[in-house]
C-alpha cells in the first residue's frame, strides 16, 4: 500500500468524472487519502475519482475534475507533502482555466493542521474546502458521500468565495483558523470552540454567518518567501514535568518551541527554567494552552519566563490558537526568516 501511495505522489491522474462542462462551475477535488478512502481491510482505499463517481446527481451543477496526491491516513502527511499541496493549488489556480473552487478529501486527525496551513500558504479568491469522514468508506452510515458533496456545494458557490480555506464536516462549514477535531468518533468531531462554525450546508441552501470578504484571501506566508522548514515542537506542561523533554528538543536542533501550557499558558518551575534555556540557545518559545480553547493570558507565564515576554520578542504569546496551529504559525515565521519582533507582532494579530 505505501509503494502505491508513492506512486501516485508522483504521477498524480487527473480525470474528468462528471460531463459536460457547459456554464457549470469546475471544482477541482485533490485527495491525499484518510478515513474517507479507507475499505478498513488493511490494503485497500477508494480512490479521488470513485468518491466522486459515488455521489451521482452532483455533476449536474458542478463540473468535477479529480486528481489523486496521495491515498495515506492523514498521520503520514509531511511538511514536504504541504509543500507540494499548497504549490499545486497555487499552480492550477494561475493555469489558463483555473477552477472556481478546491475540494481537498483528507484524513480527519490531522485535517485541521493541513486546512491550516494552505490558509496561511494559498491567497487567491478560489475557496478550498477540506473534508474527510469520521466513519469508513464502507461503514453503515458513512459520511463520506454527504460531506464530499456538500464541500463540492461550498467550493463552487460563489458566497464562498474569498473565504480563504475553510472545513466541511457534518454539514457545518468552518474557518481553518478556528476548527479543532475535539472527539475520536463522533459525526459532529469538528467544533470551532471560540469562534463557533462559519456557516452551515443545508440541503437546500449554503448559509455563511459572517459576511463575505470585500476581497480574496491574502496569505501570509506566501509559498515563494519561504525557506526550508526549521523544527519546531510542542511540549506539554503537566503535574510533574520536568526539563528532559525541552533540554532534548534543544539538543535535537528545535528551532521553536511551543508550550502547550496548563490554563491560560502555564507550566511547571522545572519546564518554565528549561524554556528559558532554550531562549538563552536562540530558540523561540511560543506560549499556548492545553484546555482546548480559550486565550493564552499575558501575565499566565511560567514564572522563569514572564521576564522574557516582549524581550527582543524571543517569548511570545499565541492568543486562542491551539498547541498545533501555534506550532505551524511559529514553523512558517521562521521558514520565512522573520525576526524576533516580527514573529512577536504576528502572534498577537492573533
Ligand atoms: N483517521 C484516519 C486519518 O486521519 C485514519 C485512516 O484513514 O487511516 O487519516
């Protein structure tokens, strides 16, 4: 299974799956693979073009093109495969017949890190829609048809557009900034916690709760200023931890830290003084929170840090954005070459 996931990383088939193109919106579905593909035997999964092919009536108002990157569970995406996403995207929206709109079928655990990055990487007024499936492929009651239809519905509706790269799941439609998976199983598993969905796909209508952007979607980090991926990590503060964890990432070449803190940013003395040592190494520390949602407090600082905060920028507070979505902001600004201030400044826009 991994030999043909390669396989079609490289040569990626793009076909035509529904008629005729005439006055119809073009949806371009690109499918990296997950729960939505998976035949749960161990060695199958569908592919783009039959997850398609399978929700029938919906070339009747889309023109639906299909191109497989890669057939994974969404645990085995790479930076570079990001990389090579976002380019793609950015290629086929700059091609002489760009799509109104970008369908990207994808593994649910990872989803809401790769929805966000192509936000933060891709501009352009052609919405992306990222969906997946909470129940397999085969599985009573498998999700997978409804979302992909209703995420093809948001990527060639025209309210749709500008919004940058947004999640479809269960009928709700979500900002990639904003969305979490915060359950395993469940249908409804995507929440935005502090901000609550961008809009809703009914069956009759698509309604979006926040107003349509004047224009498209800027990214901020553009994929042409970006430089090589440094590391950057997430450590967890808990009753208990020490330094072993921080002290390694340093010694490992981390670049950035992020500190999933306990309430608005918190850590234990032992952590709070590793931090601080890395600081002292050039590493940047970003302060975010393990609950889940809410802000990260100025102020909430482990106590070795909180003389650090706005100092040179080296210690810098993510507001609402959690452990995982700090970790890709903190990635990118050095990947860009950003200095300290920079990067302090970005995180509290915030
Ligand atoms: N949960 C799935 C994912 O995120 C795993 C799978 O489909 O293999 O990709």
């Amino acid at each position: 299974m991994r030999r043909r996931a390669v396989v079609w990383l490289l040569l990626p088939v793009f076909v035509a799956v529904t008629g005729n193109a005439q006055d119809k919106p073009r949806v371009h579905v690109i499918a990296t693979g997950g729960t939505i593909s998976n035949l749960g035997n161990g060695t199958e999964r569908r592919t783009g073009a039959e997850l398609v092919t399978g929700i029938g009536d919906i070339g009747e108002r889309v023109d639906v093109t299909v191109e497989q990157f890669s057939n994974l569970a969404s645990g085995s995406i790479t930076h570079e495969m990001w990389r090579k996403l976002a380019g793609r995207i950015v290629e086929l929206s700059s091609g002489s017949r760009p799509p109104a709109g970008f369908v990207i079928t994808h593994g649910t655990d990872t989803m809401e890190e790769t929805a966000f990055f192509l936000d933060l990487t891709v501009g352009g007024c052609a919405p992306i829609v990222v969906t997946g499936a909470m129940r397999r492929a085969n599985a009573v009651g498998a999700d997978g048809p409804a979302n992909l239809r209703n995420a093809i519905r948001v990527a060639a509706a025209p309210a749709a557009r500008g919004r940058g790269t947004m999640v479809l799941m269960n009928d709700e439609i979500f900002a990639a900034r904003d969305v979490a998976k915060t359950n395993t199983t469940r249908l409804n598993a995507f929440t935005a916690p502090d901000a609550g969905p961008a809009g809703v796909a009914d069956p009759d209508t698509l309604d979006f709760y926040r107003e349509k952007p004047a224009g498209c979607h800027a990214a901020r980090f553009p994929l042409d200023r970006i430089g090589e991926f440094p590391r950057v990590d997430v450590v967890y503060a808990y009753i208990g931890a020490d330094s072993v964890i921080a002290d390694a990432l340093v010694a490992a070449g981390a670049k950035g830290i992020v500190l999933a803190g306990v309430g608005r940013g918190g850590s234990t003395p032992a952590l709070g003084r590793a931090l601080r040592r890395a600081t002292e190494n050039g590493v940047f520390i970003a302060v975010s929170n393990r609950t889940g949602s809410g802000r990260t407090g100025a102020g909430s600082y482990p106590d070795s840090l909180a003389t650090l905060a706005g100092d040179r920028g080296i210690f810098v507070n993510v507001s609402s954005l959690n452990p995982q979505k700090a970790r890709i902001v903190l990635m990118l600004a050095l990947a860009a070459h950003m200095d300290a201030r920079a990067i302090s400044d970005l995180f509290s826009g915030y």
